[in-house]
C-alpha cells in the first residue's frame, strides 16, 4: 500500500474519533440546555461531513462547490482540534478537582459560560490566522557564495507549497503572482506541490493563464513536491507547468548564465530519484550550485556535495499551533535559514496552505534573495 492510501485509510477514522469524543463533551455540557445540544450534535456531523466531501470527491465537484465545502470543512477540522485540547484540559482539571477539590462549587456551575469563552477565543484566533495566511510577508536574505567571485548579485525570488486548486483557486494566484513580479527578479523559484492534488480543477480555472505571467530575467523553474506525485499522472502537473513556459526540473540541471548551476531534484516520495552525488558529479566545482529538494531531509547530502544554497518546503512550519511544535523535533531545518559548513539553508513556510487556510502561529511568505557570487 503506497503512502498516499495509507493516510486515506487511516486519517478518517482519526478524524472520527476526535469528531465523536468532541460531539459526546459537548453533548454532557449542554445537557440543561436541549435545543443548544442539538444544534451542536446537528451542527458537528453537517461539518464534518463537508470536510470528509472536501478531502476525498472535492476535485470532481464543481469549483465554486467545492471551494465553499472545502473552506468550511477544512475550517470546521481546526476548530474541531482546538475544541478537543480544550475539552481534553477541561476534563483533566475536572478529573483532578475529583480528587484535590481545589476548585470552588460556585466556579463549576459555571461551566456553560466556560464552553461560549472557548468558542469565542477559538473565533478570534481563526480570525487572526486566516489575515496571517491571506497577508504574506516577504522574508529578505542576503547570501555569498564561498566560490571564486565573479563579482555578480543574483535576485531570486523562491516559493513553496503554493498548494493550487479548489481550495486557493485563480483570483488568489493572481495575487501571487503580482507579488512576485513587483520584485522584479532575476530568477523564480518554485520550490514544490505547486498543485494540491488533481490537476483538474487547475486546469477548469485556466491557472496556466497566470502563471505565463511571471516573469524573470533567468526564467521560472521549479519542482516536484510530494503532491505533484498525488495528481492523475506522476507527469500530469509539470507538462502542465512547462506548457506554461515553467522550466520543469525533474532530476535535473540548469546551467544559467554559464555562471551558475541549478539543480532540480524529484520528490522523495519517488524512492528511485537520482542520488545528489550522481547529478552533480561532472559540474565545474568552480561555479555556484543552488539545489532545489521540496523535503528538507538528509541535509548533509547538501554539505558533502558542495552545494552552496539549498532550498525547501514542505514543513509549512506545521502550519497552524500545536503542530509547530512537533514539525521542530521531525526535521533538523524544520523552517527558516541556517549556514552549516559553506552550505545556506532555508526552508520555508511556504506562499499558500494545504488545508485549512489559518496561520497559527505561522505566517505565509514569499523569499527573496540576493545571492553574490
């Protein structure tokens, strides 16, 4: 079974047993008030089932449909989160007081008023995370390479995890694209899952049209990510990109400029890409390597193969609190920039979201890079 069917099998029967232990708290906490407990059981299964029609038939519906199914479900899937880690500290401090008493009688019939404060706290932090993702920042780095200097400065403008389809449909792409191209860069760099998932609903909505219109003086060049290896085909999403005029690198390199190498490597979910020693093997050592890998793992392949800057994605830097948390302990780079050896990291937050479309915690972000070489 591939990792793709291994999480669909698995991730709705996770999702339901949050579902029913949030459905069952909630169901005893409005016990004295009937019609509430009703709208909240009704309320709970209307959702969930939007977020289960998003995740697994959404890319056959049609795009208006399921992107308002799939915002309100993917909305309803943090909500739902955050309702079980408060449900679960609620019921461990009332646990607790059944042993301890330290909580005073009068303070417990107000449990009620506790369940409206979380849904109103949960509101206003949906409310803030949805502005971080749809108000990117632009994180500026200035790097040098440690090569013999040709007394050059290269604008590169990166993103990653743009995630396109039903969910950040057209209208946000044309937003994207605008931000990068007021930059006016020398090279764009898409670092990976481009694509959501099907390549349908990208194609309905003509994305190509876009994405023609970015421009740099180098070109754009990008990437697969693991979600390009979940579309129709494992080839459906870069021929769509390279009819776009996107310069597809697929276990590849690009010499630009013949003063720069660019090094475009597959996913890792394809367990037979090419290793990094073997692409880089025959390249002048005297000119810089940038190394395009969506998954930030292994990172001292980068080191031992002189690549002087690596770029990746894929972490989202776990998108939204608590995940970041557990995103730190996964990867050794699970986000921003690091220089190890002669080698510069960074790993970005990524421009767009998979999922629900809040930042909590995190930031959506576009890179910009002065590299000198």
């Amino acid at each position: 079974m591939n990792k793709k069917r291994r999480i669909q099998t698995i991730f709705p029967f996770i999702f339901l047993a949050i579902i029913s232990y949030i459905m069952w708290d909630g169901f005893r906490l409005f016990t004295h008030h009937p019609v509430i407990q009703t709208l909240y059981v009704t309320l709970n299964i209307v959702f969930s089932l939007f977020f289960l029609l998003a995740l697994f038939v959404g890319h056959h519906l049609p795009i208006r449909l399921a992107s308002v199914i799939a915002f309100i479900g993917n909305t309803y899937l943090i909500a739902a989160l955050y309702l079980l880690l408060l449900f679960l500290l609620t019921d461990f401090v009332l646990m607790l007081n059944g042993i301890l008493h330290f909580i005073p009688g009068y303070v417990l019939g107000y449990h009620f008023d506790w369940i409206i404060i979380n849904f109103v706290l949960i509101t206003i932090v949906l409310i803030i995370g949805n502005y971080r993702f749809n108000h990117p920042k632009t994180v500026e780095l200035d790097l040098e390479s440690n090569k013999p200097k040709q007394h050059k400065t290269l604008k590169i403008v990166a993103v990653s995890d743009i995630h396109l389809g039903f969910s950040i449909k057209k209208k946000m792409l044309q937003r994207y694209v605008t931000m990068i191209n007021q930059t006016k860069p020398d090279l764009i760099l898409m670092i990976g899952d481009v694509s959501d998932r099907a390549l349908k609903p990208i194609i309905q909505q003509n994305m190509a049209e876009e994405l023609s219109q970015l421009k740099a003086t180098f070109g754009v060049y990008a990437i697969n990510g693991n979600h390009e290896h979940y579309a129709e085909t494992p080839d459906a999403t870069s021929t769509y990109l390279r009819a776009a005029g996107i310069h597809v690198l697929i276990d590849e390199i690009a010499c630009i400029d013949h003063s720069f190498y660019l090094i475009g490597r597959d996913d890792k979910s394809n367990v037979k890409r090419e290793p990094l020693a073997s692409l880089v093997k025959e390249l002048d050592p005297s000119l810089p390597k940038i190394l395009l890998d969506h998954q930030p793992y292994h990172l001292k392949e980068a080191r031992h193969n002189d690549i002087d800057l690596q770029l990746s994605g894929h972490t989202h830097e776990g998108q939204f609190f608590p995940w970041n948390l557990f995103i730190k302990k996964m990867f050794e780079i699970q986000y921003g920039y690091r220089k190890i050896g002669n080698t510069h990291y960074y790993v970005s937050s990524g421009l767009g979201i998979w999922g629900p479309q809040y930042r909590i915690g995190t930031q959506s972000e576009m890179v910009l890079i002065r590299f000198h070489y």
